[in-house]
C-alpha cells in the first residue's frame, strides 16, 4: 500500500492536509451560505422527492424522506468525491508540472474533503431520523461503518484510475455527468427495488454501488444485519479496485507532467 | 603486497634523501596531478605548480617543525598569490578570483607529515626485518592505504573517471591536503534519455481517437528526444552551471533532477534537500490571504509543518508585504505575488540549490534583497544548479559548467574553458549562418 505509506510521511502528511483544507474551502468559494450547502441541496433534493413519490411508494416505505437520503448521501459521495478527484491532477496542473510533489496526495486530498462533506450529510441524516420519529437500531447503526468503509475504498480506487485516464481523455468528466445520471435510476435511490419486474432485477443487482447502499439501508433503516456474505464480496471488490487503481496510478504517475 | 612495496621503496627513497622531505612517487604525482587537473580544470603546467606547491609546504612544515601554522599559511599564501598573478598575465580574464579561492583552499594537512615521520621512526628500528615493517603499516590500516596508489591505475589513466575504485586512493589523498575537498557525490545522473511525444494536433478526446482509428489516419506522433545520454556526477559542494543555446535542454534536466519528469531510460540520484527556485508560487490559491498562501506554498514546496509556523514571520517580513499579508491574494499586485513566492521558497536551507535564471523579483530594491539571499544560500556546502544565459553571471558564481548542446552533454568542465568553448561555438553558428545568408 504505497499510497498510504508515502503518505504517512510527514510532510506529505502536511501537504495533505493543507490540499483538504484548500478543497473544501474552494468548494463553496464565494457563495454566501458557503459550507450550509452541503446541508441544504440534500434537504431540498429530499423534500422534492418526498412531495412526488411518497405517496406512490407508501406500500413499500413507511418513511419515505429517511429511504430517500440514507441512499442519497452515499450516492452523493460516491458520484461527488469521483468526480472531483477525476479532475484533481488536472486543477493542480500548475504544482505537478513545477514540483515533485507526490501526485497522489491530490487525489487523496479530494477524496478525503468529500469524505468531510458526507460526514455532514450523515449528520443531517441523523437529524431527518430524529425529526420524522425513525426508530433507532443502535446495535446496527454501529456496523453501518463497514458499507461506508468499502464504499470509500472503492471510491479511492475509481479516483485514482480516472484521475490518470483525465489527464490523457478529458471528455471523460462529461462522461461521468452521463454515468450519474444512469446510477442515480439504476441504484434504487428514490424507489423500492421491489418495483422492478422479476427479470431485470438481477441486472440492478450486479451494480456495486447498490450493494453498498442496500448494506448501507439494511442497518440505518431496516435495523437488520445484511448478509455477511454480501458485506464480504463488497469489501473485496473495493479492494481488488483499489488495487488496481493503484497499479493503473503508478504506471503513468510519472508520465502525467509530461501530458500536459 | 605489491603495492606496498613500492610504497616502502618509497619512503625508503625518502629515507635516503635523509631530508625528511615528502615526496610522492612518480605513480602518485601522475595520479594527483591527474585529479588535480580534472577537479580544478586546469593545465597540466599549473597541476605540476600545484602539486610542487604542496610538496613544498610540506616539506617546509618538516624542516622547520618549530615554525607556527599561522606563518606557514601566510608563506604559502603569498606564494599562491604570487603564483595566480604569474597566471594571470597569461589569461586576465579567465583565471580570476576563483582561481585564487581554488589554491586558498590546498592546505597542508599536518596528518600527513606526523604519519611520515611515525613510519620513518618504525622503520629505523626494524630496519632489516621488512615483515615488522608491513605488519606495522598494516596496523595504521586504512590511512597508510591512502599513500600507496596502484601503479596501473594511475599509469593507465591520464584522466581516471570517479567511478574507478582504485582511484578511491587518490580522492583520499587530496581530501588529507586539501580539507575542503569532498568527493561525497550529491547528485548523480547515469545515462539519462528523455523523450516526450508530441501530436501534431492535440487528440484528447475519446470521440477524436476512435474516428482516427477507424479511419486509420491517426496523426503520426513526434518524439521530441529531450535529453540523449547525458551523465554526469556533481560532488557536494560544487557550484554547477549549465549553459546552451535555446531548446538544447537546460530545464528538463533541471526537471529531471528535481524528479518532475521521470526518464525513460537512465537513473537520477541525489543526496539531501533540493530546494528548486523554479516554482516561485506554485499552488497559491487566489482565494486565500498570504498567510494562508505561505502555508499552503510551503506544504507543496514540501516543508515540515514545525519548520513553517517557526519561519512564517521570518518569511512575512522578508516578502515585504506588511499589512498586505491578510488580504485575499487576487487583491495582490504581480510584483507583490513574485515577491512572496520568493521569500517562501528561499526561506529552506537546502542541501542542492536548483536556479534557473537568478531572479530578479520586484523593484529595485528588492531584486538586491534577492541576489544578496541567493547568494548566502549559495555558500557553504551547498551544491548550486544555475541555469543562466549570462555567461559573465556563470563565471563569477560556478566553479564548473556543464554545456548541453541539442540534448547531449557536451561538455563538462572548468567553468571558464567550457564558457570559452561554447562563446566561441556561438560565434561560429552565428557566422555559418551569416555566410548562409550572404549565399543565397
């Protein structure tokens, strides 16, 4: 893991850190509600949502606002940290071809300032859950933290592959704009899986994200354990992505000052 | 065993001249003078100067054991003055002031005649029994190994490469006499090729590539060959300029030894912290006050986080922006910004200084300020990297040059002879290509 070793040095610690700071303060640059953003477009998001379907859904989900952000605030993070790590080489374009500073540190640094602003979107998701009267299952709440560590390990290993591919292919972020949007009908966010006919729900059964997601529902909302067989095949599949990002990143780590 | 014999043939010669005089034998004066010429750049007439310069004194410090180290300096330093100006009748405008640095620096190093004189006493006493004799030097181990050169190696060199290991002796020589002299080696370059792949017209689009390769008219890459096989070693220390003509490849080399391109072939080592002076204001963000920026620069530049908070005020008062260092840093003007990327870079006491261009950041008063900072970095055991194309800048700062000429290495060498070399090669590129002109 030589990502996390080089980057256990101090200084690259350091500039970690200041790479985080600069993110998350840019990211809302100039707006006047700054950081409540990452609070309010959910919020907004949700109370749309909740005023179209929860009224076809009630059969199937008694609190329709809790379903809805318990998937979107990992959809969010999936989709949002991706992207900004996709275009992380390309916006610090100026220090790699200037300084040999560890490139990875800039895919990290994007990944993690997201992390931060999922941490928020959990909190607001706390929130939600105490206001609408959503019962607790603490003893599960508590393993909740798998799903999201898998989901951030896989995210590391999509960041790093794309970042490089951007730097060669840049229409590969308006890609991703289109793959969001086939995510966010694919993955079940807004509606029960049980709406899909029989034969197509095994298709939206092979998407990852949606195994993390439905981990994710099983301990938040449901109050069950999800099947330790499904928490084991994400975890690995996060892993053998992250490997393989990090084997695709140190290929061309060194080539990409000299794309620019 | 070989080798100490004729080392013992040596001191038994000595001996015999019963003047307690240290001479080198034939083989080592080859080798010394050898080395002499390669580390200095100078001619073999002046080796010989310099090394009868170093006998001398030697002998001197011997003879007279009672005379105080301070006059022996005095002696030989009016001798080398004397010595400097005779050259520089030949050549004002070559040997100059670093010249005289240069033989400042030969001391006698008094290890040298106490080691004689202690082999002179051992001797005496076993002086028919020769196995007491090896048997004592190899007890004084190394340092004794220091005074045996092997005769091939400095018979078969006229200019023996660092690598050779046999010529390890002849470094550890010059290190007794001269004390400044180092042969750490602080960055290495072996063979070193680079190639960057240009298109004629950029394709970075995935639509663009899968119609060009369908359509088979893929627009044929250029490989602009950056850097050819250019090796070199710098020893710590060493103040290195790099001249040529435009686009002959300073700055990828530059970059390559700074580690921002990776080569295609070849490997890049270096000892210690590089501080490079090309990245004035790398990763500021606009957005952020100057004390923001000086972090944020300082972590890029890769500064330790202690080190930074401590050198912060240091770093504000040098950039001479005042009350200007709390304000958003789009509100700067561009002398302001140049002038705090400055003070952050330079605020490091590197081990390898990486300048391209000595910068002239700022008013007046200011560019000063910068050339005064340069220059204290640049002292020391600091090894110094200079790009420049000013020829005059790069005689009076570097003691050696490094000439890269369409990627290559041309030439490496004494600064003055490869300044030389390469102002006369301008001039006749710029003839050729006059008569070209006249031609047509």
């Amino acid at each position: 893991m030589w990502v996390f070793m080089s980057s256990i040095k101090k200084n690259n610690l350091f500039l970690l850190e200041e790479i985080v700071k600069k993110n998350f303060s840019s990211k809302y640059k100039d707006s006047v509600l700054g950081i409540f953003w990452s609070i309010l477009r959910p919020l907004l998001l949700m109370l749309l949502f909740t005023i179209i379907f929860s009224t076809i859904f009630k059969k199937n989900i008694e609190n329709y606002e809790v379903y809805f952000l318990s998937g979107w605030c990992l959809f969010i993070f999936f989709t949002g940290a991706i992207s900004v790590s996709m275009g992380s080489l390309k916006a610090n374009k100026n220090i790699i071809l200037k300084t040999p500073a560890p490139r990875h540190i800039f895919v990290l640094g994007s990944i993690i300032s997201e992390f931060f602003n999922f941490i928020i979107t959990i909190l607001l998701l706390a929130c939600v859950m105490i206001i609408t009267h959503a019962s607790f299952y603490w003893s599960t709440i508590a393993f909740s933290i798998i799903p999201i560590i898998s989901l951030t390990i896989m995210i590391t290993g999509i960041g790093l592959m794309l970042s490089v591919a951007c730097v060669y292919y840049t229409d590969i972020q308006h890609l991703w704009g289109v793959v969001t949007l086939v995510l966010m009908y694919g993955t079940c966010i807004f509606y029960p899986i049980e709406i899909i006919p029989e034969p197509y729900r095994h298709y939206v059964m092979l998407n990852p994200l949606f195994w993390v997601i439905d981990q994710f529902r099983c301990c938040v909302f449901y109050g069950n354990f999800p099947p330790m067989l499904d928490v084991i095949n994400s975890l690995l599949l996060s892993v053998i992505i992250l490997i393989l990002g990090i084997i695709i990143f140190k290929k061309y780590e060194k080539k990409i000052s000299m794309k620019f | 065993m070989n080798q100490k014999k004729t080392h013992l043939e040596s001191k038994k010669s000595s001996n015999k001249n019963s003047n307690n005089k240290l001479i080198f034998t034939q083989n080592q004066r080859d080798a010394l003078k050898s080395k002499i010429i390669e580390k200095f750049g100078v001619s073999v007439e002046e080796s010989e100067k310099i090394l009868l310069e170093i006998e001398k004194k030697s002998n001197n410090k011997v003879s007279t054991n009672t005379s105080s180290n301070v006059d022996l300096k005095n002696n030989a330093l009016s001798k080398n003055l004397n010595n400097s100006k005779r050259i520089s009748k030949i050549d004002e405008n070559n040997v100059r002031s670093s010249n005289k640095k240069r033989i400042q620096k030969i001391n006698v190093n008094p290890k040298i005649n106490n080691l004689d004189e202690e082999n002179i006493i051992s001797k005496s006493k076993n002086n028919k029994n020769n196995e007491k004799v090896k048997s004592s030097i190899k007890k004084k181990g190394i340092e004794q190994n220091k005074f045996t050169v092997d005769k091939t190696s400095s018979s078969q060199n006229n200019f023996p490469k660092k690598h050779n290991p046999k010529n390890k002796n002849v470094d550890s020589i010059l290190q007794n006499i001269v004390p400044d002299y180092n042969s750490q080696i602080s960055i290495e370059v072996n063979h070193v090729d680079l190639t960057f792949e240009v298109q004629n017209e950029k394709i970075d689009t995935l639509k663009e590539t899968f119609v060009r390769t369908l359509k088979r008219n893929k627009s044929k890459k250029i490989k602009i060959h950056a850097l050819k096989d250019v090796s070199f070693q710098i020893h710590k220390g060493e103040k290195v300029g790099v001249i040529g003509y435009n686009g002959a490849g300073k700055s990828t080399l530059l970059g390559v030894i700074t580690g921002i391109y990776l080569p295609d072939k070849g490997t890049v080592s270096t000892v210690g912290k590089i501080s490079p002076l090309l990245s004035l204001g790398a990763g500021f963000d606009q957005n952020f006050s100057g004390r923001r920026n000086i972090m944020l620069n300082g972590a890029v530049l890769g500064y330790d986080k202690s080190f930074l908070e401590s050198k912060v005020d240091e770093i504000i008062e040098f950039s001479e922006l005042g009350k200007f260092i709390d304000i958003p840093l789009k509100n700067y003007s561009s002398g302001m910004l140049a002038k705090l990327g400055f003070s952050i870079a330079t605020v490091v006491e590197p081990d390898i200084l990486i300048i391209d261009e000595i910068l002239g950041v700022g008013d007046v008063n200011f560019q000063k300020k910068c050339r005064d900072k340069i220059m204290s970095l640049m002292d020391g055991g600091t090894t110094v990297i200079l790009v420049s194309h000013a020829i005059p800048q790069i005689r009076s700062l570097c003691d050696k040059a490094i000439w890269i000429d369409n990627g290559r290495l041309r030439d490496m060498g004494e600064v003055n002879r490869v300044c030389d070399e390469y102002l006369k090669d301008a001039e006749k590129a710029t003839k050729e290509q006059l008569e070209n002109i006249q031609f047509r």
